[in-house]
C-alpha cells in the first residue's frame, strides 16, 4: 500500500493474487503520481458477484469466497474509490480457453453502476509445472516455455464479453509477458514467474512503463492532476 497525506487518486488492487502481483507497479506509479494505492484482496477469490464466478473451465471458488465478496463489493461501493483494478480474464493451466467469468462482469457493473471507475488486466498465462524447478533441471530455457496459443485467446476477450460496462478501461500486458508465439520462462534475463502462474515483483517492476503508459492513454486525468475520467 502507498499512503498520501492528499491523494490525486485513490486506487484499490482487488480481488486475489493475480490482481496483488501487480502491486510493485501501481506502487511505483501511485508514490510517482502521487496517488493512495490500498488493496481488497483474499487469496483464491475474484472480486465477483457469488455465484457467476465459477466459469466454465475452472474450479468453484471456496464458500468463504462468497461473504468475502459482498463484503467487498459493499465495503468499495461505501468507499467509492477513484479506481478499482481487477484481473479481467481467467487462464487455466491445463489449456482450457481463456474465459471471463460473469460473476466479475457482474461485480464490475456494480462499481460501475457506484460511479467508480474499472480497470481491468488481462489474465497472464499459466503453466503446469513449476518455471523455476523447470529452469533448474532444464537442458535450455526453451524447454520451460509454453505456446502462446495454448494459454490466450487471439485476442482479449475482456472488452467483448457480455455486460462489461462500456467506461471500463482494459489493460493487456500479453506482448510484453509473451512474445507473438511462445511464453518465455526469462525475458532479458529476468525471471517472469516464481512458480506456476505468478510473476515474479522484479519482472512486475519491468512492466511498470507499459501499465503506465496504457492507463495514461485510457485515463489521463489520472496523470495530469485530475481524478479518473468521467469524474474529473
């Protein structure tokens, strides 16, 4: 979290670990920006409205999962924050289709419907094994790697799926985690993930430009002393 005595912006990473990896990004640019960066997050549970959070390809989320979220949803839409960034689609380990699940369209039309604005990113890829144990007994990096095809879609499918609200703002990081057709274990001689799924924080660091320069594009009153667009 980054505290200011005066936020430009308050900014909350919600949802589970996929949003927190992004922390050492939104932290640089919130201590950059000068805005508050504060976090709403359970491990294992999407910011969603309980029960479409399931999908089609994935696991049901656990029961705590469900009074988290209206607790969640209740505490942001009370709060009413500049921005609330989620993870906007779901990638499976086993290739299933990158898919994004209503119950967090659902979640999103609820901050949306509050005045707040929505940030999604798009879902990294995922892997069925362990990248550093696979780079440790590996002949070459090569062998660590993963098509691209097997983990993304062609193209997001966040800014398309039915009832995302038309403010919202994406974010795709896929071109700069994977290149045009293999997900690399190391990019520029950095580590992308520390286990299966999660990137590592020096490799989020690396993405701070590309984040930066997406959200400037999307919502520039958050770089220019105004609050998010549509509020400023």
């Amino acid at each position: 979290m980054v505290t200011q005595a005066e936020p430009a912006a308050v900014v909350y990473l919600a949802g589970a670990s996929h949003e927190q990896q992004y922390e050492e990004a939104f932290a640089a640019l919130a201590r950059e920006h000068g805005w508050e960066l504060r976090e709403m997050l359970k491990h294992g549970c999407r910011l969603a409205v309980p029960g479409g959070d399931e999908g089609a390809n994935g696991p049901v989320p656990p029961p705590s999962c469900t009074t988290w979220n209206e607790q969640a949803l209740d505490a942001l839409v009370a709060v009413r924050p500049d921005v609330v960034v989620v993870v906007g689609s779901r990638t499976y380990e086993d290739g299933a289709p990158e898919e994004v699940l209503p119950g967090q369209v659902d979640a999103w039309r609820a901050l949306d419907d509050a005045g707040i604005q929505v940030v999604t990113v798009r879902d990294n890829p995922r892997f069925e094994w362990f990248v550093p144990e696979c780079l440790d007994r590996a002949a070459a990096r090569e062998d660590c790697a993963r098509p691209r095809a097997e983990q993304l879609a062609g193209v997001s499918p966040v800014p398309t799926a039915p009832g995302v609200p038309g403010r919202a703002v994406h974010l795709d990081l896929s071109d700069v985690i994977c290149g045009p057709e293999v997900c690399d274990p190391v990019v520029g001689n950095v580590l992308v993930y520390r286990d299966d799924d999660h990137l590592t924080n020096t490799y989020v660091r690396t993405l701070t430009p590309f984040v930066d320069r997406q959200l400037r594009a999307a919502l520039p009153g958050l770089f220019d002393g105004r609050v998010a667009a549509g509020r400023g």
